[in-house]
C-alpha cells in the first residue's frame, strides 16, 4: 500500500490530533508513505524476533504466559495459537458500544503504533488495519473494561478480532458480524504469529482515540468560551477594560490567560454595548462634600466576568500541554515487549502504561467543567432582572403594557434549570482517576492509571459542557435581541450563525431542539469558523 498526497500518513512519527479527528469524522484515507523506510524497519524486528524465538529463550507473551503466567514457557511451535487464544480471552469488555467515530481513532492510532518498527508485527497487518478504516469496516468496540495499563486490553482485543474475522464491526450504516464485511469487500480473515496478537492490545490506542477526540472538541469550547463571555460583557452593558493587555500580558503573563483576554479584547472592537472603565466612572462621577454616597453604577463586573480570561486561560493552557502529551503517545511504541533490531536485544517494560493521558485526561475535564460553571453563573447574570441591567426577565419577549399575554411567558427559566442541571453533572465528575489505581491481574498489575475510564469521562464533560455553551449562547442571543444586536461587535458574526438556523424567542417554546442546533453548528465547525479564520487572519 502506497501513500499520495491525499492520504493521511501513518508513519509512526507525525500524525496529529487533527488529522485523526479527519480520519475518525470526515472519513479521511491513510496510507503508509514510502520511502521512509517502515517497511524495512517492521521486517527487521520480524526477523529477531524469530531469531530469538530459535534460540529457545523465555519471551514475555510470545512463548511463555501474558501477565503473572509469565513463568510458564511454552514450545515455540505453540507460539501464534497462543496469540489467537489471548484476543479470545480478552473479549470481556462491556457497555455501550464505542460511537464509530471514536473506534475509528482507536484503530488509526493503534496502526501508527505499530509501523514504528519495535513491535515485531507484519506489515500486511497493520496494512489490513487501514485497509478496513479506508473501506469503511470499523470494529465495534464495547467502552468499559480497561485499566490503562497493560494497555487497554480488552478494548483493543476487538481490534484484533476484526483482523481474524471475528466478532462485530460497523460497515454500510449497520452492525454487522465481520467476516461479512470482510467478505462484502473481497477480503480474507488473517492469522497471527507470535508476539502479533500482543503487539495489538498492548498499548493505549484506546484511551488516545478517546482522549484525541474529547481534546479537539475541547478547544472549540475554549474559544466558544472567549465568545459567550465577550458577548455577555456586550448585553450586561459590562466593562471591557478587565480584558485589557496591561492585566494579563505585563501584570500576570500565564500564556493562556493572555490569549483569551486577547480574545475577548478582539471580540468586544467595534461594541456600543460593553463600556470602558473611564466610561464607568464617569457615569459615577466624584464625591464632593458628602461623607458617604450610594453610587449609581457599579464599577467593578462580577467575577465571571471579570475574572473569566483566569479561568478560560486555564482551559487554553491545558489544551497545550494535553496536545502535546497525546500526540507524542499517539506517535510512540506502546506494547511490550519492545525490540531493538540496532542492538539485537528484545526489552520488556511498561510503555503501555497510560499514566500521561490519564493525567492530561483529568486535568482537561476539570478545566473544560470549571468553563461549564463559568457559563452557568454569566447566565444566571443575564436572566435574572436583579442583575441583568434592565434586560427583561429571563428574556422574555417585550410585550406593551396590557398585552393579553402580559405575565404568562417564562422566556429562559426552564433553559436555565437545565443548564445547572448539566453543569452539576459535569462538577461531579472531577473526581480524578489517577487517584483510583487498582492492583488486579493475580497482583501482578499493580499499579495501573485508569486511562481509558479518565478520557471517557472527559469526552463525556465535553459533550455536557458543550451543551451549558449552546445553552448560554441562545440565552446571549436573545439578550442581544432585546439590547439591539447591530450593536454587537466582532461576536456579531457568532450572533448571526445562530440566528440563521433559530429564530428569536417571540413567545415560551420547547426549545431542546434549538440546544441540539447550536450544538451541531458547533461540533461541525461552522458556529465559530468566521471567528477562527480571522483571528488565524491575524496572527500571521
């Protein structure tokens, strides 16, 4: 298999988040490239490994047991049977079935693994791995049942499994068992030699394909963040000045916290809406012979806020050290054991151990639930008429005095109960899964790093936090309705997007299908694509 320039490479060294999020959503291809010399390099640790397997020594999982069986040696003769007997064993995972999506990122990652030349694994099936990806046939994988580290075992045995012909894979819109699929596009089932059912579910390719995903939704969510509270500054009528670069560049330069104050910065230029500090205080004017005064202005913004580049900083700056761990995880030998053709030595260790991603996991799902409460308390600002700065209660439409409808409309109130609602589920979720290292596998794994489970339960913050985001965001449009939305600056491009798919709030309706939209425009790119070319725009 020959790469072009329309493939996504799978090379061992390169691969990105980005292009696996193109692979796992948009259906990219992928190829192996020529001439970087993976051919040669997978061959060669072919070639040791049988050379060590004549020699008749003990090798872990190739001819003794896996785990605590690893004192029990068995003929080299028995060595692919036990292979295949291993993926059989495994086949105890459980729960939902992994969207398609994600099973696709577990198998692109666990195909870039491998072609590193370390894991002693034929060509022609790391070549079948993108094979299926690129027909369409994608195992399915059911979620629970890892412990991240020796690997996620059980998850990736159904990987394995789809090259035997075995249990089920996604193809043609359906579930369908896998040697029909197989069959469908003309292939035949593989076996295993030694070491290559081992080399396929001892690694992290699960926990990374789950995690790859959630991390790029994630920094959509960062910059959504910038935008709702950009235009929350704009209907509060708030003060921009707290986003200014004195605060945040020169008097406490976290990078993060300067990029989204920069944001908010860029967003709020050409606003009649949010006020400068001077502004403010103008407005407040001075004390002149009196011991005390009531001001008639505030001029300080609430903490969420105010404070809101401290927090989304937070997010930005997690998403950085995040990518950067995933992708050298994505792009590194995971299984064990490892062989290194230069010196002739084979090397048992613990590169599949997840404990990078399982940190970068819990962090990232803290920070993307501390954006979700972020959001819910700027809604809580804009809906209540105690601090909404004369905007209507939770939004409701302005009606003439003596409208026969005058006091039935609730506008926002249910959305807001349903945006707390998620944001406490988010919150409850912080708990880190580092902290929940078990000892299992008869004592031998005994020290593990909940990987898998930990970027599970961040894909799964996301996906409520995107939904507080599409929440707050209608709430903000709305405002900007009542306010007068030409008003708005640079978010007007955001405000438009919405309202080309969901008309204002004229009168109380349900409004779950309208949460559902914005969460598609954002999940499919098109909510903040005007946004990001322009601040890519300026950047260069």
């Amino acid at each position: 298999m020959s790469s072009s320039t329309d493939n996504i490479a799978v090379d061992g060294e390169s691969l990105t988040l980005e292009e696996i999020a193109a692979v796992a959503r948009e259906n990219e291809s992928t190829a192996i490239p020529d001439g970087l010399g993976i051919y040669d390099g997978m061959e060669a640790s072919i070639d040791l490994r049988n050379e060590l397997i004549d020699q008749g020594v003990p090798l872990y999982g190739i001819t003794t047991g896996f785990g605590d069986s690893v004192h029990r040696q068995i003929s080299p003769d028995k060595a692919a049977e036990l292979q295949e007997r291993q993926i059989r064993m495994l086949g105890a995972a459980v729960g939902d079935t992994l969207p398609r999506e994600a099973a696709r990122a577990v198998t692109l990652i666990r195909a870039n693994n491998l072609v590193r030349g370390h894991s002693a694994i034929r060509v022609e099936l790391v070549e079948r791995l993108i094979e299926m990806l690129n027909c369409g046939i994608v195992p399915v994988i059911p979620q629970e049942g890892s412990v991240g580290a020796s690997g996620d075992l059980a998850p990736l045995s159904y990987v394995a499994a789809a090259l035997l012909g075995d249990r089920e894979v996604y193809y043609d819109g359906e579930i369908v068992p896998t040697e029909d699929a197989l069959e469908a596009e003309g292939l035949d089932p593989l076996n295993f030699e030694a070491k290559e059912g081992l080399a396929l579910v001892n690694g992290t390719a699960y926990m990374t394909g789950v995690g790859a995903l959630a991390t790029v939704d994630a920094r959509r969510l960062a910059l959504l963040s910038d935008v709702c509270t950009a235009m929350a500054t704009e209907v509060l009528n708030g003060i921009a000045t707290p986003f200014d670069s004195f605060i945040h560049d020169e008097a406490k330069p976290h990078d993060g916290q300067v990029q989204s104050a920069a944001n908010v910065r860029w967003l709020l230029e050409g606003s009649d809406l949010a006020n400068s500090y001077d502004e403010v205080v103008d407005k407040a004017g001075t004390i002149e012979d009196e011991d005390f005064r009531e001001l008639s202005v505030n001029i300080q913004d609430k903490y969420s806020l105010r404070c809101a580049p401290h927090f989304s900083g937070v997010l930005w700056d997690t998403l950085e050290w995040t990518e950067e761990w995933l992708e050298t995880e994505v792009n590194s030998s995971n299984d064990n054991p490892l062989f290194d053709v230069d010196s002739r030595q084979v090397f048992s260790g613990g590169n599949f151990a997840g404990g990078h991603v399982a940190l970068a996991m819990d962090s990232l799902k803290n920070a993307v639930a501390s954006i979700a409460d972020l959001l819910d308390r700027q809604l809580e600002l804009v809906v209540d008429e105690k601090f909404n700065h004369g905007l209507t209660p939770n939004l409701i439409p302005e009606l003439p005095e003596g409208h026969p409808e005058e006091g039935l409309n609730h506008g926002f109130k249910g959305m807001q109960i349903v945006c707390s609602s998620l944001t406490a589920e988010a919150l409850n979720m912080g708990m880190p899964m580092t902290a929940f290292s078990r000892s299992t596998e008869a004592h031998n794994q005994d020290k593990v790093s909940m990987g898998a489970t930990a970027a599970r339960q961040t894909r799964d913050v996301v996906d409520l936090v995107e939904k507080v985001a599409a929440i707050h965001l209608l709430a903000l449009c709305q405002a900007a309705d009542l306010r007068g939305p030409d008003q708005l600056g640079r978010t007007k491009a955001v405000y438009d997007r919405v309202r080309e798919e969901i008309p204002p709030l004229d009168e109380d309706r349900a409004q779950d299908a309208d949460i559902e939209a914005v969460v598609e425009l954002l999940r499919d790119g098109t909510l903040l694509a005007d946004i990001e070319a322009e601040l890519a725009a300026g950047s260069e």
